[in-house]
C-alpha cells in the first residue's frame, strides 16, 4: 500500500495538506529569505516506479510520514479507491454481464438494486476506518511486504505467492464465513448481506460493515504472516474486490466442482448454509457444507424457468424459517414481477 500512498501523495496530498497544514518558514540566509522544510526525506517506495516530489511535499506540518497523515491519507484511499472499483466492476457487470431476467425472480426484492447500493455506501467508510489502522503498520514497515526479488525468498515465490494468498485466505473466510452464520452472530452481522436471495453485482459489498471487515480480514493478515511483494498486493487487493463482484454476477460461467464462483455462491444466497468457502470448494467439501449447483443453473433456458424459480423459492423458503425465523423481506407485489420489463 505505500505505493499507491506515494502516488496519492505525489498527485493529491501534497498540495491538500500544505494548503491545510502548512509548515511554519524557516529563517536563514542573508535579508532573512523565508524557505519551508518540514524535515522530511525522500526514500521511494520501490525501485521499479518511484514519483519525485514536489516541493508541495515539504510545505506541510504533517510530513509524509507523519502517522497521523498516513492515517487520514489511508483512510480516504481506502474508502474512495473502494467506492470506484465497487461502482466501475458492478457497473459494468450489471449492465453487460448480469442477465436483467433475474429482476422478475419471485425472490427479487422491491427497490433491491437501490437497497444494494445503499447498503454498500453505509458500510464502506466504516469498513475503511477500521481498515486503515492496518494499512498504516504496513506502510510503517511491520509485517512482510518486499519490493524486489533480492529482498523476498526468492523468483520462485514471486510466482508461488499468488496461490498461497488465495489457499491462505479461502481457509480463513470459510471458517469466518461459516461462524458468522451461527445464530448468536448471524441475526446481528451476516442478516444483512444474505437480504439480497437473488443478488445483483451491487450485492458485492452490500454487508454490515463488521461483517464485510471481518471477511476482509485474511486478506490483510497474510503480509504480517508470510511475504508478499509489493505489486502483488495491490493486484490481488484489486482482484479481491472484482472477484467478489463476479460471484454476484449470476453468469454461470463454468460448473467447476474445484471453484467456488458465481453458481456455488447462487446456491448460498438462496439456500443459506452452503458453500461458504470464497474461491474454492476444498473446505466446503471437508466440513460437510458443499452443495453442488442446481444443474438447471447452466442452461440459459431452464434457469430462467418459471418452474426452476418455483422449486427454488419453495425450498428457501422453509429454509428461511429455520435460519432466521420469519422471512420479513419485502418482495415484489404480485403481478409486478410478470408486468416489469425486462431492461
């Protein structure tokens, strides 16, 4: 994350922060010239791509460096920099990818994108703020995070490390996952999220914000417990929040029985307490929780089936009972599903 931080300080920080907190003139020379020098020393987050300062990046009190700068820098990056990847991703999903037929499932709530996003936009400043703390360690230098090959374990890892982040952080959101679905945690944090039976790509990061942050968590644990590179990090940060769009997406690319995509997470959002592995379906499968998708999910046609809906909604909705005792959404009103058009 320093990179990106150098970046944002280069382009934008800078010159916000000398402007708001601006660095009292130091006197010197002949006739008392005024020059301003906070102190700070340039040292380039990476010997790949580095951005050399302005002179914007003395002129302020708070030093780069400064924590309580960084916080607030990492804090913004982190909200904003969500809130274009959500809106770009589940944008373009929504309008390219997901099938608009979806919006006449019986199951489909009044006003339900709209809810989507709105959910989305409560949680993701509190997901930040909470977040931040641990982006501020990293660029502060704890943990394990390298820039070169030289300064990792070598040119194997730099290729190793992707399917061990991805094995290290579906091992541990299937665990946070699947204890966010016991009553006693369920009804106050995860309830929220599953609201959405047949989700849009907007449900991506519709959760309550302790939820969304704690199955953020192994993501952001990984470089504190093994070393990841630099550049890796903020592609895998990047492809974290496409691929949870993507699982929302209800394009059923692949009936794969070793990935967890977008029919398996179709079969979680209908059937609550299955599934609840983020990439593959190894732990699903170990812990008794795997449900294979419905076959009928992979043809355009029965998908789209007034009978498969039927046969779904059935089923989810004695399920409903048990999970959460009464099914209190407000689904479309009869007739609209069938009058609606399809966009």
């Amino acid at each position: 994350m320093d990179i990106v931080l150098e970046v944002f300080d280069t382009f934008v920080f800078d010159y916000a922060y000398a402007s708001l907190v601006p660095a009292a003139p130091n006197w010197s020379g002949p006739g008392n010239a005024t020059a301003v020098n906070n102190g700070w020393t340039f040292k380039p987050a990476s010997e790949f791509i580095s951005f050399a300062p302005s002179s914007a990046a003395y002129a302020s009190a708070w030093a780069r460096d400064s924590i309580i700068r960084q916080s607030i820098s990492l804090y913004l990056i982190t909200w904003l920099f969500g809130l274009v990847i959500y809106f770009a991703c589940a944008g373009l999903s929504y309008y390219f990818i997901f099938d608009k037929a979806n919006l006449q499932h019986p199951k489909f709530l009044k006003n339900q994108v709209g809810m989507e996003i709105k959910q989305a936009n409560i949680a993701m400043p509190i997901m930040a703020l909470v977040t931040a703390p641990i982006f501020v360690l990293e660029v502060r230098g704890y943990g394990y995070m390298y820039d070169t090959t030289a300064d990792g374990p070598g040119r194997w890892y730099d290729y190793a490390q992707f399917p061990i982040f991805l094995a290290f952080t579906d091992a541990l959101i299937y665990w946070i996952h699947r204890g966010l679905h016991h009553p006693a945690l369920y009804k106050h944090l995860h309830k929220p999220h599953h609201k959405w039976i047949v989700p849009t790509p907007f449900a991506s990061h519709a959760f309550h914000p302790l939820d969304g942050y704690a199955q953020s968590l192994p993501y952001h644990i990984f470089p504190f417990v093994l070393p990841l590179q630099k550049y890796a990090y903020v592609i895998l940060f990047v492809f974290i929040n496409v691929w949870s769009v993507l699982i929302h997406d209800g394009e059923y690319a692949t009936n794969s029985p070793v990935i967890n995509g977008a029919a398996c997470h179709t079969m979680h959002h209908l059937y609550f307490n299955y599934n609840y592995g983020q990439f593959f379906t190894f732990w699903d499968r170990l812990g008794g929780s795997y449900r294979a998708p419905n076959p009928e999910l992979f043809n355009h046609e029965t998908k789209l089936s007034k009978d498969e809906w039927t046969r779904q909604s059935k089923e989810m909705e004695k399920i409903v009972v048990e999970v959460e005792g009464e099914d209190a959404r407000c689904y479309e009103p009869e007739g609209a599903v069938e009058s609606k058009k399809v966009q």
